[in-house]
C-alpha cells in the first residue's frame, strides 16, 4: 500500500471534473440474469451513469496504483493514490463506484471498487440506505451467477476482492432482518449449476465463514451478536452442504473430468470445513496463540460428525491427495483431523462413540507414520506432528492405551520423534508438538504406577536425552552460523524457549537423576574446555546458556516431594532400593534437594567465572536468571513450605559449600545486585533482576534448617539482613546503580525497584516512632535533595523556568516513578501516613501551596503538552489518592483529606482544561490511510492524549470513592473545585472516541468506573450536559456492555440503572421541574439511545452471553418500565427470529418473565423480577 505522495502536478482531483458528478440515471449489466437478480423496489435508488472520458480516467489511475506501465515511475503512482484516496473516506462515492463496477471492464478499477466499497461500507454503514443494499447485493450475487466462472477461468485475481465486498455486505446486514439471511439459499444455486460455479459458491461460503467470525475493536458488540446469529441460522448448512459435498467427490459420485477444477474443489472443500469447525462458536475470540489448546465447541445438533466414516473421509483424503502430489490439500486433510481430535467431550452422549474417533485417529496416524507418506512436505509434516499433540492432549493416557493398536502406535511415534530430534534443523517449531506429546504422558504415567505401558518409562527418556542432545547441537550450530541462520533461536526468542523449558522440566521428571547426571557431565565438559580456550567465547555462552536454561528447568520440574516412587519401572525399584543405601553404595540415588544442590553449586561457580567480565553477555545473564528464579521457587518462598522436607534446607546448604540458608538467599542477592549496578545495559537483564528481587521481598514462607522447623519466616525480614540489601537501602540513588540514569524509557523499573525498597523499608518497622520516622526520613533523603533542588529552580526563574531546563525535567521524571513505587508499597496507614506526612508537612488550606506536593501542579501547569512528564506524574497522584486496603485514614479534625482531593481537582482541571484545547491535528485520527486498509486506532494520539486522559481519570476515580472527603462541603462553603472537576472529567469522556476506547480498554477500565462512580453519587452533574452528549455516554456504555471485561460489563450495567432509574423517577414531572423537563426532552430527541441498550440485554440473554443475571436485571427492569410499548415490540420481534416450534415457548417464558412484576423500581419490586429473569435465562438456555 503507498503512502500520500506529492501533488499530481496540477491534476483536477478525481470526482472535481463536470463529468465525475452523480447524474441522474439508471445504468445495467447488459450481461445480467434477471430472473437470478432479487426484486428492487420502486424505490431503489438510481445508479449515476459516469461519462466515458472519466471512467477511461478512472481505469488509467487504476492501473498506475496497481502496476506501472513501462515508461510510468514511482512518482506516478504516487499521484494516482493520491488523488484515489480520498474516495475511501467518502461515503457519497458508495454509487458512484458501485456504476464503476457496473460498467468497467478493466481488472484493476474493479479491484480498486470492490475494495474501496468493502471499506466504505464497512466504515460508513449507518450512511447506506436499505435500497443501497439490497440493490448492491442483488447485483453483486447476479454478478457472480453470470460472471463467476469467468472471473475465475479468466481474471481469478478479481473474483477474491468481489466475494468479500458480498461477505461483507451481508455480515453488516445480517440482523437488520431475515432478508438479508439468505446465503445458503442464494449460494447452494450455484451448486446445481457447473463445476465452476460451485467452485465460485464455496469461495462465498469461505470467506463468510471466515468474515463472520467475531473480531475485537470498533463494532465489536454488533459483530458478535451477528456470529452467533449466523451460527444458529447458516452455519448448520454450510457445514453440512461441504462435508456433503466433499463425501461424494471421494466416493467418484461428482462428474469431475479436469484434474485442475478437483484439486481446487479438494481444496476449497477442506478449508471449508476447516472454518466451520474452527468457528468461533462461544463467541470468546480466544487468542490466536493458544490455539492448540483449544477445544472444539460445535453445537450438540451437528449430529453428522458422530457418524463412523467421517474421521476416515479424511484420512482417505490425505492419502489421496498425497498420490497426486496434493500436499497442500493433504496438509489441509489433517487440520480437519486436528480439529475432529479437539471436539469437546460433551459433544458425545456415549463414551463409546469418543472411543471410536479415538480409535480412527490411532489406526489413521499409525498408518501415515509407518508408510511415511507426505511426510517430505514440510506442510504435511508439521500438520502430522499437530495431530499426535492433539490426540494426546485431548485423551487420558488410560483411554490411548485401551485402544488395542496402542503400543505399535506408540512404538511409531517415538521412532518418529526420534528421528525428527535428530534431524533438528527441520522445521523445529513442529517438533515443538512431538515434545509435548511426550511431556503430556510423564505426569499419567507416574499416577498409573503398574498399570502404565511397561515400554513407556524408557521412551521418555530416551526422547530426554535426545532432546537435550539437539539443543546443545544447536548451540554450536548457532555459534558457528553468527546470527544468520534461518531458524529461529530459542535462545533469542523468549516464548520459544519457554515453552521448550517447560516440555523438558515435565519430561525429565521420568528420571530425574539420570537427566541430571547427563546435563551436568555436558557442564563439566564444557567449563573444562573453555578453561583450556578450546572454546571460542560465542561457543561457550551459546552452550552454557543453554545448559543453565536446561539445569533450571530440571529443579522447576523436581522439587523435594516430586521425586518419589514412580511406576513399577527400574527407576523405582531403584529409588525403593537405595533408601537404604548410604552415598558411595553401588545403586544409591541421591535425593532431589541434593541433586538440585549440585545443579545449583555448578550454576553459582559460573556466575562468579562470568561476573569477573564487566560488560556480560545478555544471552547468559538470562540464563542464569532464569535459574535462580526457579530455585527460587523451589526453596524459597510460597512454595518452599510445601516442596521441603525439615532437614532438606541444611543439606542444600552443605552441598552448595556455605553456612546456611540466610546464605543461600545471599548467593541470589548479590548477583541480583550486580546485575542493578553492572548490567544496566541489558534491559531484558534489568527486568527480570528487578522482578526477581521484587518475589523475593514479597515472598512470606521460607523452610529453615530441622532446629527451626516449622518456624515461618518473612523472607523480605531475610534480606534485611544482607549486607547487599543494606547497603541498597543506605544508597539506593547513587550512581553506581546506573539503571536510575541509564535511560529515560527505564522510568518503569525505576518505579518497581522503589516499590521494592518500599516494602523491605515499611517492613523494618521500629517500635519507636520517631525513630522509624527518622529511618524514613533518612532514606528519602535524596528525593528531597531532588525536590528542592526542582522547588529553587521555580522560585528563582519563575513561570516557565522548568520547561527551560532540561534536567529539572528529567528529575520531575524520575521523582514521579520513584514515588509511585513508593505509594505503592504503602498497605497500610503507618506506612501511608509517613509519605503523606513527608509531602504535605503543613496541611492547613491556606498554606497549601507551600507544601511538597504542591511541585507536581507547578510541573503540570509547564509541561500539561508532554506525555513524558504528565504520564508519570498522574500516574503518581492516581496511585498516592487510591485508598486500597483503608490505608488512607485521616483523623476527623483533620484537613488532609480536603487538600489531598483539591490537590488532585486542581491537577486534573490544569491537565483537562489545556488537553481538550489543544489541537492533534498533527495526529492523523487513523493509521487507514492507505488503499483497502483497515482502520486502526493511532497509537502516537494515545500516548499525546488518550492515555493521559485514562490515568487522569483514574486519579479523579479514586480521589471520588476514596472516602476521605465530604464532598458535602464544597457546595455549603461555595468551594467550586468539585463542580468544575466533574464538569471537565464528563468533557474528557466525551473526547474519547469509541476505535479508541475499544482499543485501549485496558486502559480506559478509569472511563466507566468514573461514569459508575458518577451516576451512581452525583448522578445530577451528568444531567448537566447537553441530550446529545449524554446520548453518546449512553452509546459508549452499550459498547462496554459487550466486553469480555466481567468488571467493565457490571459497571455499565450500574451506569445504565443509575441514569435509567433517575429518568423513571422523574418521567411523570414532565414540565414541572428542571429533572422532568430534562427527562422529557432527552427521550424526545434521542429515542432510540436506551431502546438499544434494551434489545441488546434480550441479546445477550437469550444467547447466553451475561455471566451476572443479578446486574442485568437491574438496569432491564427500569428500562422495561420507562419503554413499555417498545417492551413488547421488542418481544414479539424476538419471538418471531426464532425457528417455528421454538416461538410458542419464548412467548410463555416472556409472559412468565413479566408475572406478578410491579410498576415500581421499591427493592422487593426489583428481587422479584431478578428471579423472574434467572428463571427466564436458564429456560432460554435449555431451549
């Protein structure tokens, strides 16, 4: 796609010329079927006929965008987007271009057409009348009845852009009525025709299937409803018609003479099916990523999937499309295996019917695995390798080996992993299955005991061996290749990694003293030759990298308890055996704890070899990190108490060479602290040193040597101790630790290594006051140098002395991060009452603005237009007026909590008031705008306003549900630091755009907890705005209501009872008050703003979508009663949209809903009709 070029030298603009205007007229298809074509009523709107010489105009800019001519230069393309672009931003062009699509014969303006529409109406739907649509769809499906095979024999290249301007048409109108659901019945015509036009009917069937499912962002709520319409209308038949379909071409029931058109029907058939089945039926949107862990969700009707020679179709497939050289129609065969191997356990009523899929699946994958076949293709082999991860994970190891070819099934499987472990530059992404087949069947295995498959015990560990064989392999392969080879590193790519050390921490629980042994004679190796230089310095941090990686995820998979009897296997008789040998006895196996103690001894012993090097090498820091966080884990902490014997702590100790385990908890310490002073320039180095230190101080159990057993210890009281913790204590600011000064993006880690330090500093407590006053005031100490220091600038420069300093700036940075972590190491109200006490040392009203806290509304007021300064410091004050734990407790004569709200009203108005004036047109409102492209919300206006906005609101939100303030004061003493706050927090809701409050919900969670907070306590300062602006609240709190957010659904569930409850109360004052005429005048000029939130609510509950019955029915009911006549609109619309035999059953359960139910929102009113509606959402359900 092009960006925006230069002028086009003088050019008129397209659509500026007489010629380019909409004329009246009425333009046809010379080549259409009217007897295909729906019927368009009279008032169909006319089609504008475009003169010859500019649609030639049209066709030449076209063919420039998509392909320069010889003699044309990239200039030329430039100007023709430019002057194309800005047809996609204008919803009036919808007819012009869709004449274009009528009348033009050219290829690319009828891509640039059909693409342009796709995203005009995709963006401008409400703009499209109903005869726009229905005229456009018509032509579109008479287009493709007539041309399809055309398109597809002769310009396939168009027939894409064209079904997906269809899809898309009828996805965005798929709820407007059953005439616009009719995709099955207008499609399955093209499958009574040729061979082509069903391989036109299933390219629609494709891309519906896949542009039906549910998407996040802009439209989000809409486009969910519609899946899930779709899948209780069409997606039964679709699925149906393919599978149909796809039987009779293997049985040779099809007259299919062209080998090409059956490749392509094979294929278009498998991805068919695949969509259907990989549906989102839940309407979740899961995560791409887990995709494999997912569980196929069909609904129980799809009776056809249960039949016996559905799995076998498939398999049938894959074999033949593998003997014609079809891998990638075979590698599409197995997918729909994946997807048949992940179909929930419910979908069967019988145990015996899974069974036989499961047998399918074995005798299938165990005949693919012995002959070989399709396994050169890359896409085959890696499809394969999903399958048998799929069938593992979805089975019980007692189910697999209950089918009576499961041990030669097993037997090929591990000679396949086998040989693919060895071959571990092919494609080792897919090995990544075959590993967890493996790892999945450690865990059964050991629970079964004597009942487990005698030979499995043996493959495990073969394959963990072989396992860690290939990764050393791949170190000094990537050592040798310098970064250029074409496989991805795990030891670059942390998610790879993990999910590698993870697969091999459950495998070598199989037999953990062999595994280790095997490792560390690899460490031992290793050391010795690059203490000899017979290593290069890449080689050795490439594999001891990965050595320390693998010795980490060893003691993460085997802590004390874990290594106990196994099965009836030769690793337990020989653990059951040498319980009664002593060290040195032939067949003695040292406990874990001392296995682990040698792990960790070779661990520590490199640490110190590589500590020695000032700059480090990141590769190996992390390695070592990650190692000692699992350690960690396993001695340390929550989980310790429960993974150590009494005596297990001293024996570690012996074994690592020190005194105790105070000094073990050292060894961690001090390289965390080296890391802070040495490796600042590894920022993945520093995170991970930071979060590790931060487990450490939080953690609260620890196991201690037997003379102290079962004595539980803070482990942050541990670290007090340390000389390293102490002596980051006394000098947390100094320049040693060079992270503070390194870089200005590291001001989060910043904020995490106070919070820590807040928590081992408010740990420390004194029993004497003033002497844990002083403590504190010793240790802020440097902040205060830093605060005054920033307080001199301004008073000796004036207003605007701090902007014209740039280390002022830096300084107000680092401040606002440290005491941010400060704030929120702060639990309780001593440690609070500290911080306060140390900003606000005077807290009389009048002598406020001398106060410390008093600098971050001088700093504002400088430097409001950079995010830089602003994010950081809201994000301090949100955090320092958050009452969490009831730490903010001020006594009753005390003016604290008054100032500390005035403070936060005053930061608010002097950020919102210049925010909202500030003009962003530097800031495009979307990254769309390149031809065909998607909209996107702008992530550089998010951090310039949005994301300002979303943590100011969130300061305003607590400062509001704090309870520290009496907010009755304000208006009995005239104070209007509450009104103009509320007002101009509303304001900054309105400036919020909905792509971008749908984008960053995360962050704007502070926008409907402000909105909740507001109507639910000062519900009478929302009524102060305009109808139409609270007309758009309302529209942005029906977005919410969709929202996979539970927290966010239940606020704007109390958002919509509170404004609705207040029209209620007030609707029969009519004129007689400023609430009724309000009320009157909103419902008169925005009728339909809570009618949609009450058709929505009936969505989500008759398609089962709300979790919480009890905060649905409170706004439901207040709607209902405001809306009665629309009430039972609604419910005769919803009874009608379902199929026959259900409508009689909806109307008696809505009959029932509305029994006995009062015309009153009294508490027993509202209780009645929340049972009334629990009882009406599980009949629905059931029905």
């Amino acid at each position: 796609m092009m960006d925006d070029g230069p002028g086009a030298g003088g050019a008129a603009p397209l659509g500026a010329a007489p010629g380019m205007g909409l004329p009246p007229g009425n333009n046809t298809n010379n080549n259409a079927n009217p007897n295909n074509a729906p019927a368009v009523s009279s008032t169909a709107p006319v089609i504008p006929q475009m003169a010859p010489e500019e649609l030639q105009r049209f066709e030449l800019l076209c063919n420039t965008l998509y392909q320069l001519t010889p003699g044309q230069t990239e200039q030329d393309r430039q100007n023709a987007h430019k002057q194309l672009l800005p047809i996609l931003e204008d919803s009036s062009k919808i007819p012009l271009l869709q004449a274009i699509l009528m009348t033009s014969q050219q290829n690319h303006a009828i891509i640039f057409c059909t693409n342009a529409l796709t995203k005009l109406i995709t963006n401008f739907w409400t703009a499209v009348s109903s005869g726009q649509k229905e005229q456009l769809k018509g032509f579109l499906f008479q287009s493709l009845a007539n041309q399809g095979p055309s398109m597809y024999s002769n310009a396939p290249v168009i027939l894409q852009p064209f079904v997906r301007l269809l899809c898309r048409l009828m996805k965005l109108a798929w709820l407007e009525g059953p005439q616009h659901q009719d995709v099955v019945a207008k499609v399955n015509e093209f499958f009574e025709q040729t061979n082509l036009h069903t391989i036109v009917g299933l390219e629609v069937y494709i891309e519906i299937t896949q542009d039906m499912q549910p998407i996040s962002g802009n439209m989000m709520s809409r486009y969910r409803r519609t899946a899930l319409c779709f899948r209780d209308t069409a997606l039964p038949e679709i699925f149906t018609r393919g599978l149909g379909t796809l039987q009779k071409l293997a049985k040779g029931e099809l007259n299919i003479t062209d080998k090409q058109q059956e490749k392509v029907l094979v294929k278009q058939l498998l991805r068919l099916i695949a969509n259907c089945l990989s549906f989102d039926f839940m309407g979740t949107m899961p995560d791409e990523a887990n995709e494999d862990q997912q569980t196929v969700m069909v609904p129980h009707s799809w009776n056809v999937l249960r039949e016996d020679g559905v799995c076998s179709l498939f398999f049938e497939v894959y074999g033949s499309c593998c003997n014609y050289q079809r891998f990638d129609c075979a590698a599409k065969a197995l997918e729909c295996l994946v997807l048949m191997a992940s179909l929930r356990r419910s979908f069967f009523s019988k145990e015996e019917d899974r069974n036989k899929l499961l047998g399918h699946l074995i005798n299938g994958t165990s005949g693919i695995l012995a002959s070989k076949m399709g396994l050169q293709d890359e896409s085959c082999y890696h499809a394969l390798c999903r399958l048998l991860g799929k069938i593992n994970a979805a089975h019980q190891l007692s189910e697999l080996a209950a089918i009576e070819v499961f041990q030669v099934w097993l037997t090929h499987v591990y000679n396949f992993t086998t040989e693919s472990l060895i071959d571990w530059e092919r494609q080792p992404n897919s090995k990544h299955y075959l590993l967890q087949f493996w790892s999945g069947l450690v865990s059964p295995m050991i629970y079964l005991k004597d009942k487990a498959p005698p030979a499995l015990e043996n493959c495990i560990q073969q394959i963990t061996i072989s396992y860690i064989e290939s990764r050393l392999a791949m170190a000094d392969m990537s050592a040798q290749a310098e970064g250029v080879q074409d496989w991805a590193d795990p030891l670059d790519e942390e998610v790879l990694r993990s999910e590698q050390l993870e697969v091999l921490s459950n495998l070598a629980r199989c037999r953990y003293h062999e595994t280790a042994q095997h490792v560390m004679k690899h460490f031992e190796d290793t050391l010795n030759r690059a203490k000899q230089n017979q290593l290069s310095q890449n080689h050795f941090t490439k594999k001891m990298s990965w050595l320390v990686y693998m010795m980490g995820a060893l003691v993460a998979g085997h802590s004390s308890t874990t290594l106990g009897p196994r099965s009836s296997s030769s690793s337990s008789r020989n653990h059951e055996s040498s319980s009664s040998l002593n060290p040195g006895d032939p067949g003695y196996v040292p406990p874990a704890h001392i296995i682990n103690g040698e792990l960790a001894k070779r661990v520590f012993t490199v640490i110190d070899l590589t500590n020695q090097d000032v700059s480090g090498q990141e590769t190996i820091e992390t390695a070592y990190l990650y190692f000692l966080e699992q350690f960690r884990k396993v001695y340390i902490g929550e989980h310790a108490k429960s993974n150590s014997s009494s005596a297990s702590g001293q024996q570690l100790a012996t074994t690592l060479g020190v005194q105790d385990e105070n000094a073990i908890l050292g060894m961690l310490i001090n390289k965390i602290g080296k890391n802070l002073q040495h490796r600042c320039q590894y920022e993945l180095v520093l995170a991970k040193s930071l979060a590790l230190f931060h487990e450490m101080a939080a953690g609260i159990n620890i196991v201690h040597t037997a003379e102290r057993s079962p004595h539980l210890i803070v482990s942050g009281r541990l670290l007090l101790k340390n000389e390293m913790v102490q002596y980051m204590m006394k000098n947390h600011a100094a320049d040693e630790f060079k992270f503070l000064y390194h870089n200005i993006k590291y001001g989060k880690y910043r904020s995490q290594y106070y919070h820590t330090l807040g928590k081992l500093l408010f740990m420390d407590g004194r029993e004497d006051w003033s002497v844990q006053k002083q403590h504190f005031e010793d240790f802020m100490q440097p902040m205060t140098r830093v605060l005054d220091g920033v307080r001199t600038v301004t008073a000796q420069g004036g207003s605007g002395s701090l902007k014209a300093n740039p280390e002022a700036k830096h300084r107000i940075i680092g401040l606002c991060r440290d005491l941010r972590g400060l704030t929120l190491a702060c639990h309780g109200a001593e440690s609070y009452g500290l911080l306060f006490g140390w900003l606000v040392q005077d807290a009389s009203i009048s002598n406020a603005q001398h106060n410390r806290i008093a600098l971050f509304y001088k700093a504002l007021d400088e430097f409001w237009d950079d995010y830089e300064v602003t994010t950081p410091l809201l994000k301090f004050m949100a955090e320092f007026c958050y009452n969490k734990t009831q730490r903010i407790n001020f006594e009753q004569s005390s003016p604290n909590g008054i100032l500390l709200f005035r403070e936060a009203s005053n930061i608010l108005t002097t950020y919102g008031q210049r925010i909202l004036q500030k003009d962003f047109g530097d800031f495009a409102n979307s990254t769309s705008n390149s031809i065909g492209a998607v909209p996107t919300p702008n992530r550089n206006l998010y951090q310039a306003k949005y994301k300002g906005i979303g943590v100011a609101l969130d300061m305003f939100s607590h400062a509001l549900n704090g309870g520290y303030c009496n907010f009755g004061v304000f208006e009995l003493y005239g104070d209007t630091s509450l009104q103009k706050s509320m007002s101009l927090a509303l304001q900054m809701c309105l400036s919020i755009p909905s792509v971008e409050l749908s984008a960053y919900q995360k962050t704007f969670k502070p926008f409907y907890t402000f909105l909740d907070l507001t109507s639910k306590n000062h519900v009478k300062k929302i009524f102060e705005l305009d109808v139409s602006q609270l007309a758009r609240l309302i529209a942005l709190v029906e977005e919410g209501l969709c929202s996979f957010d539970v927290s966010v659904c239940m606020q704007c569930c109390s958002i919509v009872d509170n404004i609705v409850s207040f029209f209620v109360e007030h609707q029969k004052e009519n004129q007689s008050t400023d609430a009724g005429r309000y009320v009157t005048q909103f419902l008169t000029t925005q009728p339909d703003a809570l009618k949609k939130i009450l058709a929505l609510m009936f969505q989500l509950i008759l398609a089962g979508e709300f979790s919480s019955t009890w905060s649905l029915s409170r706004p439901l009911l207040a709607l209902i009663l405001l809306h009665p006549n629309y009430y039972l609109e609604l419910k005769d619309r919803l009874i009608m949209q379902q199929i026959e035999e259900r409508r009689e059953k909806l109307k008696n359960f809505f009959e029932e809903l509305m029994q006995n139910v009062e015309n009153t929102l009294s508490s027993r009113n509202r209780d009645h009709f929340t049972r009334q509606l629990y009882t009406f959402a599980q009949m629905v359900k059931a029905l």
